[in-house]
C-alpha cells in the first residue's frame, strides 16, 4: 500500500482513472491516488491533462506534489525514445528518494496508454522498483456502454486499431481487410481520418452497423449513428468509431 515505507525506493502506482467521468474511477484507484505523496500526469505540449481533470478533486496539494510529464506525439522513434527516457529519469528520481508516485492516465494504464513506455523505461533502469498496475475503464468499454451496443459474443472476435496508423500506412486496404475478418472493429482517434474511414465503411456497406462516440460519460459525450451527419466535420481527438459487421468472415 502506498503507506508502506519499509521498502528502499518508492512504489510506481500506474492508475487508469477511467474515460472521463470521475464517478467511473475504480475504489482502488481513488485510494491510490488520496496516498500517494507524488501524482504524476502526462500532459500535452500546451500543459494541458485529460487525467489531471478527471482526479483533480481528489488531490490535496498542500502535501501532495502533483508533476507534469510530456510525452509528445512524435513518430520519430528517436525522439519518442528520448521523451520517454526523460519522464522515466524525473519520475525514478522521486522514486528512488523512497516516494511513492502514482501515474494517472486516463482509460486503461496497459491500453494504448503513456503509462505502457514508462512501465518499459522504469523496467529497464530500475528493475528492482515495485510496480503496480490499477486497471481503468477503458474509452472503448465506456463508449459500447454508452450507445448500448455488445463489443463481442460467443465466438465473434474483436479488433482494436489506432485509425490514423491503419489509415496512413496501407491506406484503406488495411482497414478493408480487417472489416472482413472481424465481428467488430473498433477505430480509436478517428478525427484526423474520419472522411477516409467513412468512406470505407460506405463502400463496404457497414456505415448503417457503425456509431461514433466521442468523450464518453462526460459532460461534452457524444453519440451518433448516422455518420455521414459528421463529414467534413471538425472532430474531437477524443472520439472512436464501433464497427459491428454483420458480413464477418473470420468464424467462418
């Protein structure tokens, strides 16, 4: 527990605090987060923190030092390297001055998350620093539960894709294929390659078995099932696309 000071260096806590709502954090992780004396939270390049909004009400900083980390979205993978090297070396500092840090991110910490390339670092340099993961309700849970919609059942299976990788890296053939092999496909971050994805779904007859959420269980969600309401649209980062393909081939 985070309490617990018998240890030589600190625990890192990698919290998920959930897809917006603060009434969705877990027990676990509100206990965590009320803890720990150091909250670390990624934030953007403008300082600004999507975790840091959902737990804010439960931080006291008159003793808890809450520390920003930047993890930029860099596809140089030299320069992904280094951020993520730099916001290891902060964060073990505290950690091995014997502090317990808890790392919040919103959703899942092990789900396309910041926490997975620190996780990696910390591992890396400090093998013997205790480590425990809080699990999250992830963005893509939240979001099925929002538009009512089943993810999987029985034998169906389920593909999770970043859109704008699929996207930009085999173009629409990427997509195409996996729109075929799975029950359900689920496109996270689609605002930059909404149009495209939109247009994939049209010709594959899958755009009336698709629904776009975005920021769900906050203030500003979002549900729409007729997409192309939203073409040409300015969208948000936080948005996502549910595919349910009723033409599936992969059980066949």
């Amino acid at each position: 527990m985070a309490e617990n000071k018998s240890q030589k260096s600190g625990t890192l806590y990698g919290v998920g605090v959930g897809p917006g709502a603060p009434d969705l954090l877990t027990l676990r992780a509100e206990q965590i987060l009320r803890a720990c004396p150091v909250i670390c939270l990624p934030t953007s390049t403008q300082g600004q923190s999507y975790a840091g909004g959902i737990i804010e009400h439960l931080l006291d900083r008159t003793w808890q030092e809450v520390v920003q980390v930047q993890f930029p979205m860099q596809r140089d993978p030299a320069l992904a390297q280094s951020a993520r090297e730099q916001a290891a070396t902060k964060i073990l500092g505290y950690l091995q001055a014997d502090l317990d840090v808890a790392f919040a991110t919103e959703g899942d910490p092990l789900l396309y998350s910041t926490f997975g390339y620190l996780l990696e670092a910390v591992r890396r340099e400090a093998p013997a620093i205790r480590i425990e993961v809080i699990p999250g309700i992830s963005s893509i849970t939240a979001a099925a539960a929002a538009a009512s919609l089943s993810l999987a059942a029985w034998d169906e299976r389920v593909a999770i894709l970043p859109a704008a990788y699929v996207m930009g890296q085999a173009g629409s053939s990427d997509l195409r294929q996996m729109l075929r092999l799975f029950n359900t496909v689920v496109l996270l971050k689609v605002n930059t390659v909404f149009d495209a994805v939109l247009d994939v779904l049209e010709a594959s007859d899958l755009a009336q078995h698709a629904v776009f959420v975005r920021r769900c269980s906050t203030d500003h969600e979002e549900i729409e099932y007729d997409l192309a309401r939203l073409r040409k649209q300015k969208l948000d980062y936080f948005s996502l696309v549910i595919v349910r393909n009723p033409y599936a081939t992969g059980n066949q």
